[in-house]
C-alpha cells in the first residue's frame, strides 16, 4: 500500500526558475531565491522596503460547548494603518478556523494552501482532516522554511471526532496544544483579561462576551490593533460568526458617557 | 575579513500614485502618469494602468520594471486561462491570481503596490487592494503609491463605509453615482499633486461599466 508521504517531503525551495506557468498544483510551490552573498541582509532590507502588513490580536480558547475564537481587523504597515477590515479568521473548511497573526501575505498564502491539503486529505481518505493533522501539516511547512523570514503566528481552531482541538502553530516552526492562547501585539492585553475572565463551564453567550471584551481591551491599549472585532464560535456542527462590532462602538457600550455633575461652570467672558 | 556589502539595489522606486472606487455598477481606477527616479523626472507620459482582462484592470505604482514583469506575467496566465476555459478571467479570480503571482516571489518581492479595479460576474464594481508580497483584501475604494497617505484619509472621509466584517452586515459599495466618483478621484488627485512631489503631470482614468471600458485625462501641475 503506497503511504502518502507528501506531508513528509522537504519542502526547501528550489534554486532556479519556478514553474509558475505549470498547470495544475504542484505539492509545495518553489521559490525563486536572490542571487545574493548576504542572504539574510538582503531579507531584512527587502522587508523594510516592502514593510508587509501586521500588527494585531487574536485569541482562541477551548471551554464547555466548543472553541471560542476571535480577532480585531487592523493591518499596519509600519506607523500607517493600511486597512481597518482585515479578515483575520480564516475559514480553512466549514469546521476549522485559523487565525492570522504577523506576516498578512504569510499567513494568508499558508492558510489557503492548508485548506488545499485538507480538501486533497478529505478526496484522498474519504474522511474529515483532524485538527492534529491539520495544524502538523501547517508546522511542518512553516518549519521547512525556518529562518528565511516567514512571520506567521496562527492558531488551528476546530472540532473533529475527539472533540474541540486548539493548535498553535507560528513561523519559527513551534506547534503547540492548548486550551487558551492568544496571539499578536496586543496578545498581553487579551491574556489579562482572558485569564481573568475565563472559567470552563461558560455558556456560549458568556464565552462570546469574555472573548469579544479581551480583544476591546487589547484594541485599546495596542496602537497596532483595531478595526472590527470578529468572534467566531466552533461547534459540533461547524463554526459560526457570532459578532463583529466596531470597537469604537463597543468602547461607548461598555463605558458610556455619563452626564457628571459641574461644581464651577465656566462662564463666556463678553468680548471687549 | 569584514562583511561584503552590496554595490547597488536590485530595486528603485518610480514614485507616482494609484487609485480605485468601486460603484453600484461601474468602477472607477485612475493613476498619475509621472514616472520619477529620485529627485529627476524620467518621463511625464507613462501609464501605470493595465488591462488585464475585459471587466479588470490594475493599476500599480512602485518600481515599473517589477510592474511591467508583473503585467506580462499575468497577461500571459489569463491567455492560458483562456485558452483552457473559453471565457474570461472574472475580476474576483483575478485578484487572487495576483495574489499568489506576489507571494511566489515572496524571498525576492516584486516593489509593486497594486489595486485591481472591475466588474464582478453580477457587474457589481470590486476593487482589490494588494500589499507587495500578496496580502488582500476585497474594497470600496483604495488608494496606493507615494500619495496613498495623503489620498487615502481623504477618500475615507468621503466614502468610508461599513466594514465587511460587521455583524449584521452593511454594504461596502459606495453610493456615489460614476460622474460624481470621476469628479471626486480628479479632486483627490488634484490635492495630492500639491503636496507630494513624485505625484503629477497628468492623471489616466480608466471607466468600467456594463457598456464597456471608457478613458479620461485631466493635466495635472507639472512642477
């Protein structure tokens, strides 16, 4: 019986051209590499140049019903904001959500390619991918490409036969299981609220609230992040978009202004 | 030995600016035609837009030899595609093709920052807004280039619209009619001109809607 070893193949890019003009999708796209002496140097002036988009907060945790997952939407390039409604939750298939933290490029490009190899996975063994398999798939590539610069910190968030899974997977090729984890900038932010917040027997509505209020606060005091706060739900049936709230809006709603009472008023001094 | 230090950069920038709005049934993508080298002007007549397909087009500033690569390479994917499916690219494969065209060069980016402007297959506008290695995002508007933060918080103030990822969801398309988007994207470009030396000369738009595609010029100051 010939075993599918492909999830197992080095994936290093290759010297020389790419065969980007090839039908059909190969295993691991090649990469053209520069010809330089200083590869690294070359890199990190390139970044600079380019100053991809990130910055961010996201945040996921396993609790009673299911996986709560949830994101703010700002992207920066360097001091500028280069959008304010990035789609940060990755729908990888109808049960599996990712999460996008660091490099947009990156971990757009990688979370689609993941959802290709899901979907190979499901026509290939007839059977849903496990979010196990799912998120060694993503580290085993992110791994391969360790030190050329790629910056991903994601998190595999799904429901599969065992269960709810939470999987952390970043760019420096770590792959982690947990129950709560948050990511990006203003995951400092998310933790303190998040851990304070958090116990296993939420009902749903509670684990909405206690993730939607955690990225708010991280959007407060995290100058890279902002935008739409999007929470996620993943249940035995799927994953479902419970709310996406301006956190502007959400700042009034969760500390309205309140008409205080004056001791001095300040009176117009009439013109001279 | 001491480290050996590059003599010269692959990359230059050529300066310049783009824009895209997209309306209830047009799209709007209009770019400067100044191409710069540092402080010197190289040519005051170089167009930045590109048809990629019948209801798509792309404007990119940056480095114009990246843009021009980028521009053949995705000319050359659609005859395949063409050739393969009889039909033409939608503007929503497009942008994705676009995508994945940056990202494959994401250890030597192309210095190319693109918006895709077109008609969806329900002629609805769409615009796309790219970053160089790939990342994007489905717009109303968008704007790109050396003038991008001088036009973009304009634009916002104009036609800011609810986000796409709102729950309930709004509509991102803007409610300007197509005449009163032409006006507003020559006003943007008229601002930007003064204040920002690479962006100027004359300005290209380029009209997509149901009857096909339309272009316009406006002079721009040349100092």
């Amino acid at each position: 019986m010939k075993l599918d070893t492909s999830g197992l193949e080095s994936t290093a890019p290759f010297f020389g051209s790419s065969h980007e003009l090839n039908d059909g999708f190969s295993a691991v796209p090649s990469f053209e590499i520069p010809d330089t002496i200083d590869f690294d140097g070359f890199q990190k002036e390139a970044v600079q140049m380019v100053k991809p988009a990130k910055g961010t907060t996201t945040l996921a945790f396993i609790f009673k019903e299911g996986v709560m997952v949830a994101a703010d939407s700002r992207a920066s390039m360097g001091g500028y904001i280069s959008s304010q409604s990035v789609k940060k939750i990755i729908e990888i298939n109808p049960y599996m959500l990712g999460t996008m933290a660091g490099g947009a490029a990156d971990c757009q490009f990688w979370h689609r390619n993941l959802g290709i190899k899901c979907r190979l996975h499901e026509l290939a063994n007839k059977s849903r991918i496990s979010v196990t398999g799912a998120s060694k798939l993503l580290a085993n590539i992110l791994f391969s490409y360790r030190g050329m610069g790629l910056s991903v910190g994601t998190m595999i968030a799904g429901w599969d036969e065992t269960g709810p899974g939470l999987y952390y997977v970043d760019s420096e090729g770590g792959r982690l299981k947990g129950t709560r984890f948050s990511v990006g900038s203003g995951s400092p932010y998310a933790y303190g609220v998040l851990d304070n917040g958090y116990r296993y027997d939420m009902s749903i509505e509670e684990a909405a609230e206690l993730a939607r209020r955690a990225i708010y606060h991280a959007t407060f005091r995290d100058a890279a992040s902002g935008g739409v706060a999007s929470v996620y739900y993943v249940g035995p049936n799927g994953w479902k978009k419970l709310s996406g709230d301006d956190v502007g809006e959400l700042h009034y709603e969760y500390y309205p202004v309140l008409p205080s009472t004056v001791e001095q008023e300040m009176v117009e001094v009439a013109a001279a | 030995m001491t480290k050996q230090q590059a003599n010269w950069s692959p990359y230059d920038n050529n300066g310049g600016s783009c824009v895209a709005v997209a309306g209830a049934d047009y799209c709007v993508v209009a770019a400067d035609t100044r191409m710069s080298s540092g402080y010197n002007i190289l040519t005051r007549d170089y167009s930045k837009i590109c048809k990629l397909a019948d209801k798509c087009v792309m404007a990119s500033s940056g480095f114009q030899a990246d843009v021009k690569a980028l521009q053949k390479l995705l000319a050359a994917r659609h005859l395949i595609y063409q050739h393969q499916h009889n039909k033409q690219m939608s503007c929503p494969a497009m942008a994705q093709l676009l995508s994945n065209t940056l990202y494959y060069k994401r250890f030597f980016p192309y210095y190319s920052f693109n918006v895709l402007g077109g008609l969806d297959s329900e002629g609805k506008g769409c615009v796309f807004t790219y970053d160089a290695v790939g990342s994007y995002e489905k717009v109303g508007y968008s704007s790109q280039g050396s003038g991008s933060t001088l036009i973009m918080p304009f634009l916002d103030n104009q036609l800011k619209s609810p986000s796409p990822l709102l729950l309930p969801a709004l509509d991102a398309v803007t409610p300007l009619s197509e005449s009163e988007a032409v006006d507003l994207v020559k006003t943007v470009f008229a601002s930007a001109t003064e204040r920002d030396i690479y962006t100027g000369d004359k300005l290209e738009i380029v009209i997509l809607n149901a009857e096909g595609i339309r272009r316009e010029y406006m002079e721009l100051r040349k100092d």
